[in-house]
C-alpha cells in the first residue's frame, strides 16, 4: 500500500484515537513525525523497487465506524488552517485540519464535512513537528 503522506498521518491519527483508544494525541503524532516518516522517506524508494505490486490509497480517510468527537472548545478568533507542504498530499474535499489557539493552549481539530473525529489539546512540540510538514494558513477575526 502506497499513500501520500497526510493521509498516512491522519488514518494513524484516527486509528490511534479511534480503534485503540489512546488517550495523548501528542503520542502518536510526535513518534510518526519525528521518527516513523524519516524512516519512511529513507527506504520508501528500496521498497517500491522491490514490491510485486503496488496499490496506491490515495484519498480521505473513511472514519465511519468511529465516533465524531464529544469534546467541544471554544472557537477562538485565532487558528491556523494547515494544509500539506508540497509533496505532502493534500486536503481532500470536505476534509479540514485547523489548528486554534488560545492563550497557552493549541487545540487539534480534524473533521469531514460537518463531522469533527479529533478535537484534541497538543503541545508545543507537535506543533512544531507539525510545521515541519504543513504549512499553517493563520486567520484572525479581524482578518
């Protein structure tokens, strides 16, 4: 299976939250960025070359035997639309990843269409794990 690496990122996300229950976000994100995706990137080619076949899974994440999140947060006037950084993927139609911030907390939000699967509180070193890979298109309320 070959995929684009935001979708890579966001069906481990919501298999991580989802299906296993995990309780830190922060887990899961920091180790695939840090550590999972160089290694990736590293022998991706090796392995390609090597495979008998390959499918390519390219598309959004089909969460719908999860749960939408139950968590709410307050929408802020601050946040950060991320989309991925070139060669990265993209986001799909009706899919959203935007980042809110309010005063010393960043809030996560992943949702399709009208439903949001991760409503999450990450640290300062997600975030900064996550900028490596996306850009963050911020927006304030007052433009």
């Amino acid at each position: 299976m070959d995929a684009p690496f935001h979708d890579r990122l966001m069906r481990k996300v919501l298999r991580g939250m989802g299906q296993y229950h995990h309780k830190d976000i922060n887990r899961i994100i920091c180790p695939y960025l840090d550590q999972v995706e160089p290694n990736f990137q590293k022998y991706a080619a090796y392995l390609r070359s090597s495979a008998k076949y390959i499918v390519y899974n390219q598309g959004m994440v089909k969460p719908d035997d999860w749960q939408s999140s139950t968590k709410s947060i307050l929408r802020c006037d601050e946040g950060c639309n991320l989309s991925p950084r070139l060669g990265n993927g993209s986001i799909h139609k009706g899919e959203y990843l935007t980042l809110y911030k309010k005063e010393d907390t960043h809030t996560l939000v992943y949702g399709q269409y009208d439903r949001e699967y991760i409503t999450e509180e990450i640290n300062d070193q997600t975030v900064a794990s996550l900028s490596n890979y996306y850009n963050f298109n911020c927006f304030t309320a007052n433009g």
